[in-house]
C-alpha cells in the first residue's frame, strides 16, 4: 500500500475570494490516497481567517505563519525591511515544516508568495509556483520577480495563456517549464437550479428590474468606479435597471470603499447602487443577477468570477485585455469591452438590459463553454498529473 505524499501549500492570503476559493477546491479534492495537503497562510494582516477554518472543516491541516508576501505596504524604505526580514522567518519555519512532515512538493500559489521557493530550495524538495497574478509596475519588481520564478520553479503553472506571455517577456527560459491550468468552477455549487430571489429580495430589487453586478474584491484596478460611471448612463436610459457592488476592500484600505460611495452620490446613483460588501452566498448571489460586469482597469490574468456567473447561466460583460479575452466568446457568451471606458461598457449594459432573450442566448452558451473546458475534474486530472510528473523527475 502506497503511503501519501505531503505536499506543502503555501499561500498569499486567508479569506475566500478568487484564488482562496480555488486552492480550498483544489485541496478538498485531491486524491487523499496519494496525497497529504498541508497549507501554510499568512498572517500579516488582521484576517478573520475564512480559509483557514473552510480548510479546518474539511480535515486538511492548515497553519499560520509570519511569511513574506509582496504587498504595496512593503514598497517604503521602512516596509522593504520588514520584508525582507519575514522572508527570513517565513523560510525558517517552511523549512521546518517541510522536515518535520517530510514534505515532497511545495506548491507556491501565488506569486505574490516569495518563502515557499526558498524553503524548497534549502530542504531540497521540488518547487511548483502556480502564478496568477500580471505584475506591470514597478517594472524593476516585475523583472525580479519574473527571473525568480523562472530560477526556482521545476514547474511554472498559469491561470491564463495571459499570464504566461506576459511572464515570459520578462523571463524567456520559463516558456519549456510552463503549463497553462485554469481555474474551475464547482458546478455542483454555481449552476442554473439555483435560486437567487431570497436575496434579491434582501436588496429590495423586483423582479421586473434588470440588476447589473461587479462582484470581487474592492480594489484600485478593479474598475468599480467605471462601473459606477457607466451605471449613470445607463440609469438615464433605463429605469429599471439596479446595480450592486458585492465584495470589500483588504483591511487597512477603506478609504476606496468611501470613496466609490462618494463618488455614487456625485453621479446621483444613491437610490439605484447596492452595497452588498463580502458576501458568504456566492452562488445565490450570481443567480440573483441579470449580468455580471467585470470592470478591471489593468488586464486581468483570469476573472473567476466570469465562469461563476457563466456556469448559472447568466451573460457577462468584460473588459478586453488579460484572462477575459480566453474565457469570454464575445456575442456568443456575452460582450467585450474597451477597459477604461465608461460609454463603451454603459453601451453593452443598455443593449442586454433591454433584450432578455439575448441574455438567455448567452447564459446558454456560456454554460455550454463550462462544461467543456472549466470543470473541476479536468483542474484536479490535471495538477495529479503535474505532481507525479514532477515527483517522479526527483
């Protein structure tokens, strides 16, 4: 009988948004027969610890250490030392959990997440960074952080083709150790049968309005302020259309949340915007809305929220650079956009707001698209696959 392999998770953050939700998807999942998880969260930050305890209620140990994580924080001459000083203490205690549970992978989940790469490399086990972020500036941190990957990866995993261009430009010899693995969506959980009208209901919409969703973190490149924007318009065009912000900002940044709601009172969008912050229901949530906007200003290197909502059957609207140009069939799936650019997105909302059978159409296909390429059993296959490939070069 074959004894399971430990593999050591080492990730950026302990809430449940995008990248939170996929490792907790990953990590329930994995064939327990072959391999032992054990994640690794930080805490720099005052958490409530929402993954942490998911991981917890599904038996998968789960520890919390003082590592380093690229934040904007640790860009001052002050912050820069405190970061290199948790880079130090993060690999000291990876590398003692590494030893101590005779860890034979590291799967580094971000690459915001420096200690994993070289705890691996001091213990001697293979390294796998799975990178889903596109780090445009300061272009000095890019390069770095491009070459490092490059330097201590036995595999580079993407979330995007996106993301994998973008760090090859900066590091070339990644491209033969690169390999392309998107996110899925849990279709038992997002799918058409559910029911979103309890919270329309919370949020006052009716069933005769048409309601426009972004839905993520709060964030300066998310775009919620273009959407705002493009809401003004379209709020002038059709009466019955209602908009919701559903997420909240990284603690210690609340002054972009105050912000947006200055902003909604100057475009006069108090009685028509929702402010739903982090919700718990996510599912209920995509089936509550009309259309899924995602706004991003910067390219976004995946957008999971898009295949949540195309898996409930409901059209989305995004902007046209990063992941969105690989998962969005533009008019077939729903509709592209120019980032940045509040008439064009208004354009798109009033054309679907307006036509319920075209948004039928969409939602349709895009469910379609789902089940061909964005199930979590081809994700699962295909990281099982990964670290046995890696495993058995070692």
């Amino acid at each position: 009988m074959k004894t399971p392999k430990p593999i050591l998770f080492v990730h950026s953050s302990n809430e449940l948004y995008g990248s939170d939700v996929s490792l907790l998807e990953l990590v329930r999942r994995l064939d327990r027969g072959q391999y032992t998880p054990l994640v690794v969260l930080p805490n720099d930050l005052p958490y409530e610890g929402q993954l942490g305890a998911a991981l917890t209620s599904i038996g998968v140990d789960n520890r919390t250490v003082n590592m380093a994580i690229l934040r904007r924080r640790y860009t001052t001459p002050k912050g820069l030392g405190l970061l290199f000083a948790r880079l130090w203490v993060g690999t000291y205690h990876l590398v003692r959990l590494i030893r101590d549970h005779r860890v034979r992978l590291v799967h580094s989940n971000s690459s915001a997440v420096l200690c994993g790469a070289f705890a691996s490399a001091v213990a001697r086990v293979p390294h796998i960074w799975y990178v889903r972020e596109i780090v445009q500036a300061p272009p000095l941190v890019r390069r770095t952080l491009a070459r490092l990957i490059a330097w201590r990866s036995d595999r580079v995993v993407v979330n995007s083709h996106a993301v994998g261009e973008h760090l090859v430009q900066d590091a070339p010899g990644v491209k033969d150790r690169l390999v392309v693995i998107p996110p899925p969506v849990d279709m038992a959980r997002f799918n058409p049968q559910n029911d979103g009208r309890s919270v329309r209901a919370e949020w006052g919409v009716r069933d005769d309005e048409v309601l426009f969703g972004v839905v993520g973190r709060i964030h300066w490149w998310k775009g919620q302020d273009v959407f705002l924007q493009a809401a003004a318009r379209v709020a002038q065009r059709l009466p019955n259309a209602r908009f919701v912000i559903v997420g909240d900002v990284v603690p210690g940044e609340e002054e972009l949340r105050e912000g947006l709601k200055a902003l909604a009172r100057q475009l006069g969008l108090e009685d028509r915007v929702i402010w739903a912050g982090y919700r718990k229901d996510a599912p209920q949530v995509m089936a509550a809305l009309d259309v899924l906007v995602l706004a991003s200003t910067s390219p976004e290197p995946f957008g999971r929220v898009i295949i949540e909502a195309m898996a409930t059957a409901k059209p989305v609207i995004a902007t046209a650079h990063g992941g969105p140009l690989e998962i969005v069939k533009h008019e077939e799936t729903g509709l592209l956009v120019t980032p940045r650019d509040p008439e064009s997105m208004a354009e798109a909302m009033i054309r679907l707001g307006e036509d319920p059978d075209l948004r039928r159409r969409m939602g349709e296909a895009g469910l379609d698209r789902i089940y061909g390429v964005y199930t979590l059993e081809k994700h699962i296959v295909a990281f099982e696959r990964l670290y046995e490939e890696v495993l058995s070069e070692r």
